[in-house]
C-alpha cells in the first residue's frame, strides 16, 4: 500500500539542496527511489573496464556518478603479487581506489587489506616522487630536487669509476621489493660485485633460494 511521508522543515530543506529524494512522492517502498534495476555483480566485466560507471560513495542521496577507467595492476606490498584493479577517474585521470582483480590467475579477486590499501601509499603525503641529492652533512636533511638523468648518470660514473679501479667490494645495491632482483643479482654478478641486498634477506630468504634451486 502507497504511503505518504511529510516532511519536517529540516527535510524540506535537504530537499531544495538535493541532499535527500524527494519525500513528498507516494511510494510502495524506498527501495525503487534509491536503487536502480540490473543483475548484481560482484565485479565489472573486462568488457566495461575503459567506461566503468559507479555512483560517489560520499555524494550520499545526490547520488552523483563518477565514470572510471580500470587498469589491471600487481600488488607489491608483499611476495604474493596479487591482482589488483586500479579505479582511474576519467574526469582527473587520478587513481581513486584498488580492488582485487577477479581474472588474476592466482589471486582471483580475493584480497587481502594491504592490497586496497596501496591507495594510502600512492597518496601519502610524504611520498617521494623525484630524486634528491644531499646537500648538507649526513644527517641535516638539506637536500635539492634534481632530474632522472643527472641522478642517471651520477650513480652510473660512481659504478664505473669502482669497477675500473678493481674497487667491487666497495659497491652495495640495495631495494625494498621491486621483483626483479633475479636479474639485477645476475647483472652485479657479471661485474664482479657481491652487494645485492634487500629486506628479502631479513624476511623470506629461505623460500627465494628455494625459488631459485627449484626454477633455474
């Protein structure tokens, strides 16, 4: 049976600003007013991933629509590598979330929390997003912005510059967790330089050597 809600002055208001639906309407259920018909679905087919279209989880009742493009990635934030999909808004061309990729052959959509959460990381305040060269003492946190190619070719004539003077032991490459290490440990090794390391040596060791003997 249809019913007839009155609003209160604090709805009527809410109503002139679109912050609520329209209470003056009969209606059989609010269901209908806030939900539109279609076949649910817990992820977006591959065949929508370039126009992907969803409502602004904080435009509330306005219910404002954002259209994304969805850009199959990995996460990093531990050895698995799990599949993620990136939510890129078409409007600013900035990711706007992460959610697990459902056609990933190992992970299968089923994520865990760090993966969404690798948001966090892109948006961190604090993230470094160009290189920079120290120019005070060590420890004074004096440095300047410099570009890719001066840093480049810093680090590049450092590298050399030990090699030809037979100085191999004094050469360290460190890195948190990049995924490619098997070929940059062949790489030191092919210059003669024993110091690849990473949080690997502290944390998963074991299973990488296992890796290594098992695959070649």
């Amino acid at each position: 049976m249809a019913t007839v809600h009155k609003p209160s002055l604090i709805e009527k208001i809410a109503e002139k600003l679109r912050l609520i639906p329209n209470l003056h309407q009969p209606q059989e259920s609010p269901i209908p007013r806030l939900t539109e018909p279609g076949k649910l679905s817990s992820y977006p087919p591959p065949e929508k991933w370039d126009g992907w279209v969803e409502y602004e989880a904080k435009s509330g009742f306005r219910r404002e629509k954002k259209e994304y493009m969805i850009v199959p990635t990995n996460c990093f934030n531990c050895e698995a590598g799990c599949g993620l999909l990136s939510y890129i808004d078409k409007e600013t061309m900035e990711v706007r979330k992460f959610e697990g990729n459902p056609y990933h052959p190992g992970s299968r959509g089923r994520n865990c929390a760090k993966g969404p959460a690798t948001i966090n990381q892109i948006k961190d305040p604090d993230r470094i997003l160009r290189p920079l060269k120290r120019v005070g003492k060590r420890g004074e946190g004096k440095w300047k912005e410099v570009s890719w190619d001066e840093v480049l070719d810093d680090i590049a004539g450092r590298l050399r510059k030990a090699i030809q003077e037979k100085r191999n032991n004094e050469i360290a490459y460190h890195v948190g967790r990049p995924g490619h290490e098997g070929y940059v440990d062949r790489v030191l090794q092919a210059w003669g330089v024993d110091g690849h390391n990473s949080h690997t040596n502290i944390c998963s060791a074991g299973a990488r050597f296992g890796y290594a003997i098992w695959q070649g």
